[in-house]
C-alpha cells in the first residue's frame, strides 16, 4: 500500500478533563477527575478526602477505596492540574485554529458528563454546557475538522459516586442513557463519529498493574463495573443510530506494548 486511503483521519485527540479546565464555571459540577491530584514519576496520582472526622487525606486514584464515612473534597494544599489545565473552554477557538494550520482532518474530544447534567441524574440538561460544545463542534466544521466525541472519558459525576457508588449500580445505566441520548440529540448534523467509552479494558488492566495488592473484591468490582458499562454501551449504540442513521459509534480500547523486564525466559 503505497498510500493512505482517501478520508483517512488525521488528526489529534484530548479528554475533556485534561484540556477544559473551567472546572466549575458555567453550571459544571464536580467530577472525580477534579479531586485527583497531579502525580509525577515518582509520585502517584491521588485522589482526595475529608474523612469523618474532618481530617484531609489522600489515596492512590486507582486502588484503594475511601476511608468508611469519608467523603470526596478538594484541599488546599494539593495541586489538580484539570481545574485549569489549557482552560480549552475559554480558548477552543484559538486551539481549533491551530489545530486547522496543522492540517487536522479530525479532532477527537470528550463531552464532560458533569457539564452537561451536573449530578448525573438530572431530567434535563445544563443549557451552558450544550450551547459550548455546539458552539465547538461549528468552530471545527468551519476548519473542515471533522469531531470524533467519546461520550465518557474518565469524568463520571462526583455525585453519582458519591451517592449511587459510581459504576457499581445498575442506575449509572439509565443515566448514562440519558446522557448519551441528549447528546446524539443535541449534535445530530455536527458529530457524527462517536465513542461510547474510552479505553473500557483499564478497568481490569488498572488493577493488573498493581500485582498482588488488588484483591478479589476489587476485581469482583471492576467486573461488575464493566458489565453495567458493556450494557450501557449497547444502549447507546442504539439510541445513536435510532437518532441518526449516519451515526457511526464505536467503543474504544488502550492497547499497549509490553516489554519483559530482562531476558530471563520467566519474564518473557
């Protein structure tokens, strides 16, 4: 193949989370995302609390779960790099120029659960939230920049984890349902290319990372995680295309090479 098909998709990507900023601006609520601290090579990301006591505290985003009776908080003495991030929100237009001079064919972005239904589980949409990103979707076409939209990345609202216990409970299906389907409806003749979740398989990878410290339970809760997930999935491949014929909706998987530590035939 001396060359790449005509339409293939060049392009970049970002998740709302890492490049929005905005955090809670506009009627945005939090996600838990926005209490996950920066981390550096040395120093695993963390997700904060106040426990009931009151005291602050902080554990690993991926492994252990709160402290019974403590709850999610933003502290002050911690740095949580999306609050602000390239703040995409306030600057899109100058971004999505530079992405045109690059010569991006695609875009691919998420759509920020929290900046549409601040809770989760609210009947109806935050108006802000939709009127941004309509307003991003137009800014791409008129750079012939075709969006691709994951419909979740990582930013399930804090209050459907605090209070339902995130993807655990079979309501995040009805939610997310509603969710998706607000937003086929909203950006039907704008995006057509979607993702419904991304990197689905972290969920069990994660804890496969951490060797011999995730427990039975924590995989029995990232099975589960993913089952109600997988449902949520179909769901919204079928509303999609039940909204637009034209949609073309997909999930999305991290695939990452793996290199043995040496080569002792026990590593490989």
């Amino acid at each position: 193949m001396s060359k790449f098909p005509k339409g293939f998709l060049w392009g970049g990507a970002t998740a709302a989370n890492q490049c929005e900023g905005a955090w809670n601006v506009d009627g945005r609520g939090p996600a838990k995302t926005d209490v996950t601290t920066g981390g550096t090579v040395n120093t695993p990301r963390m997700v904060t609390y106040i426990d009931k006591d009151g005291k602050p505290g902080a554990i690993p985003s991926h492994v252990d779960p709160l402290p019974e009776g403590a709850r999610y908080a933003v502290l002050d003495d911690y740095l949580y790099p999306n609050h602000n991030a390239i703040d995409f929100y306030h600057h899109y237009k100058e971004d999505i120029a530079l992405f045109g001079e690059m010569g991006f064919g695609v875009f691919r972005m998420s759509i920020s659960w929290s900046r549409l239904f601040p809770n989760g589980d609210e009947e109806t949409p935050n108006q802000k939230g939709i009127e941004f990103y309509r307003n991003v979707f137009k800014e791409l076409k008129a750079k012939n920049i075709e969006p691709l939209v994951t419909i979740w990345h990582f930013d399930t609202p804090l209050y459907l984890e605090e209070h339902y216990g995130g993807w655990n409970n079979r309501k995040l299906i009805e939610f997310y349902d509603r969710f998706a389907r607000t937003c086929f409806t909203e950006f039907k003749g704008l995006v057509k290319y979607w993702l419904t979740f991304n990197e689905i398989n972290n969920t069990v990878m994660f804890l496969e990372m951490f060797g011999n410290k995730a427990t039975d339970e924590m995989y029995q809760s990232a099975y589960q995680q993913l089952h109600y997930q997988f449902v949520a999935s179909a769901h919204a491949v079928k509303i999609g295309h039940e909204i637009d014929p034209e949609n073309k909706i997909g999930c999305m998987i991290c695939g990452i090479t793996f290199y043995p530590g040496s080569c002792d035939p026990k590593d490989i």
